[in-house]
C-alpha cells in the first residue's frame, strides 16, 4: 500500500444509464485515509450512483476510479474490500444477528473460531451482546441499523460506504446513531464515505462534505467553510438558513462589492461570484449575523427595518423584518434583557457587516 496515495481517488467519473443522459457528468473527489467524507445533495442528484460506481455495483461510463492509486474498475465487489450499510438495513430475515455477521467472513472462508471471536466483539461494539441469537424482526429499527453497521465493518475494511444509514429512524434514535458511527469512525481510524440529503447530519458527521446537485459537485470543503463561505447561490441555499436579497453590482473594490437591491438600498458586500458591474447577483445573510440597532458606525449596511412577527424560541427570539425590500427578513435576536426595542409594527435599525453579507451569483 503506498501511503501517499489517497484512499480512493474518482477522476473524471461520468455516468449514464440509459447512454443519453449523464446522471454523474464529471465526478472528481480525493478522499484520505480516515477522512469522513459526506456526498449531499438533493434526491436524484447522483449520490447513490457514485457510492455504487465506488462499490463496483455500478460501472463508470467514463472516467477512472482508484482505490489506493490502483484502477479498480475491473475489480469486482468483493475483491475491493470495501463495507457498506444501505437505508433498508438488508439484513437477511431468515437469519440470526450473529448469522448475519458472520456472513461476510463466510463469503472470505474465515474459520469458525475466529468468526465467533469477530461476532460477538462485533456485537460488544454496537452494545449488542444479548441479541446474537434474535433475528431481525425481532429488533428495533435502532438496533437493526446498528447490526448492519456491525455487519459492514466485521472484516476490518479500510473503507467503509454508508449510504442514508439512518434515514428510517426517528430523530431522537438518529441524532444518537450519527454520534455512534462518528465515534466508531474515529475510534477505529476508518474512511467513511458517507450520503445523506440531511444537510444537519453532514455538518454534524463529516470531516469534509461533497455538495450534489444535477450529477455535479457544487463545492466540496469543510462544514465551516461551506457555511461561512459557499461558492455560490445553490450551496448557500443548500446548508444552512439565510436570507436573500437580489439586485446589480453597482461597483468592485478589491474584495467587496457594492450592490444596489432591487429596493434601491445600497449594501457593501463581500465578492464571492460576481466579477462585474451591471451584473446580477443575490446577497445572502445568515439570520444570525444580524445586529440589531448598531451603535453608530458598527455596521458599514445600517437600514430602518419594520418589526412583522416575533416568534420565541427560549435562547433566541426569531423575528421576521421588512428591510431593503424583503418582507420576510428573519433574524435570529439572542434571548437577552436588551431586546425591549422590538416591538411588532415599529421601526428599528438593523445592520451588518460586510464580511457577513456574501454577493453570489444571481
Ligand atoms: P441520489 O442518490 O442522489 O438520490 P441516484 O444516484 O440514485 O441519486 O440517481 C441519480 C439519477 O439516476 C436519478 O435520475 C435516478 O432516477 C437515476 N438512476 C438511479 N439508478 C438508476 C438505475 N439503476 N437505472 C436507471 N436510472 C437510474
Ligand atoms: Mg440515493
């Protein structure tokens, strides 16, 4: 194994089914040894699609996959030592737990000695150890997902492809697995690579995460940066909450932009994707970079804002503005002594500031 290779390299990966339409059009993605990577997206974005390619269920129209630095798209499936857990769980009904363990190392001719030591440390590792001789139906969706995941990592595989593991289960039991499978994941030092259309369970997961959406990759970076800094109008859509305001780009200094809304407000902004005067562009701002009545000069973008609707959440209070054109303004204001000034139907100045307000594409 040469280290310096990444674990798994897709380069120039397209896909069609049907030979017409590219339902992957040109997928590259580098991923680490121990990294957990995250393809989000969209339903029919291409998500599953890349994970059976990388599988080998699937064989790429074009392009190349590595595992390694070596080409594996004449490797078939089970020569590529690669783990997976799929939504529906597929465990087998008409066996036990500790039976569908032990399948995978039946398949690799492992003795029976060793497939017991491996069951049940498996089973130890989900919290699992009275249920070995239970068959699936007779387990909690919870504990039928934990089974499939004990079951995709019994024969030690370096990588291990999980795709929308936990989409059956209720949020309580999925907030608790997400830790779980993180824990396993740094624990064990596996790659993950790993699909949700839950764009809160890949920020919560994910070392990096892989935005989807038609068969292209939107922008592929840290949680963080996709949120403080998406590279355009989908992505910033996509994660997160954020308020939109659309108008042209009125002038460009160096990193910033001043745009004139389509209310005829003028923001200075920060320049993400847009190049050119006369250009159209959507301003986003995540409702918690919001100061509400900035001393003077805090904010360079300072506006007289209607109060429509406070909403209380406990730690915050979520409150929609009128402001430069948007009636539907939402600011999340922290729950503090100082918010008397918030008054439905009244007047107050709200402001921010640049770096917080990004010019994307329009
Ligand atoms: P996702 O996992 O992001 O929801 P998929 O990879 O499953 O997306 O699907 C991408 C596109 O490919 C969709 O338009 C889907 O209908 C199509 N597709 C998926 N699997 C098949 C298949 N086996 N045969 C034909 N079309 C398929
Ligand atoms: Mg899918």
């Amino acid at each position: 194994m040469s280290t310096n290779e990444p674990l798994v390299r897709f380069e120039n990966v397209q896909k069609s089914y049907d030979g017409e339409i590219l339902v992957v059009k040109d997928f590259n993605l580098d991923v680490e040894h121990g990294e957990f990577v995250t393809m989000l997206g969209p339903s029919g974005s291409g998500k599953t699609t890349c994970l059976m390619m990388l599988a080998g269920f699937e064989p790429a129209t074009n392009g190349n996959i590595y595992l390694n630095g070596k080409p594996i798209n004449n490797v078939p499936p089970h020569k590529r030592g690669i783990g997976m857990v799929f939504q529906n769980y597929a465990l087998f009904p008409h066996m036990t737990v500790a039976e569908n363990l032990a399948f995978p190392l039946e398949v690799r001719n492992i003795g029976k000695a060793e497939r017991e030591e491996r069951v049940n440390r498996a089973l130890d590792m989900v919290r699992l150890g009275d249920f070995g001789n239970r068959r699936p139906a007779q387990l909690s969706g919870g504990q039928q997902q934990r089974v499939a995941v004990a079951r995709s990592l019994i024969f030690d595989p370096e990588l291990v492809l999980m795709d929308e593991p936990l989409g059956a289960l209720d949020k309580n039991l999925r907030e608790q697995m997400q830790y779980e499978i993180k824990h396993l994941h740094e624990s064990l030092g596996l790659t993950v690579m790993y699909v949700t259309h839950d764009q809160t369970e890949a920020l919560t997961m994910s070392n990096r995460i892989a935005v989807f959406d038609d068969g292209v990759v939107q922008q592929c970076a840290s949680p963080s940066k996709l949120y403080e800094r998406p590279d355009n109008a989908f992505v910033a859509n996509f994660i997160g909450e954020n308020n939109r305001l659309m108008g042209t780009v009125e002038a460009i200094n160096g990193e910033n932009a001043t745009v004139k809304t389509d209310s005829g407000d003028i923001v200075v902004a920060t320049k993400i994707n847009v190049s050119s005067v006369g250009e159209r562009t959507t301003l986003s701002l995540r409702p918690e970079r919001i100061f509400i009545s900035p001393e003077d000069n805090k904010t360079p973008n300072t506006y007289s804002a209607m109060v429509k609707e406070l909403i209380y959440h406990g730690d915050h209070i979520r409150t929609r503005f009128s402001v430069c054109g948007d009636d539907d303004f939402i600011v999340k204001v922290p729950n503090s002594a100082d918010n008397t000034s918030l008054i439905e139907g009244k007047e107050v100045n709200i402001g921010w500031m640049s770096e917080d307000c990004l010019a994307l594409d329009g």
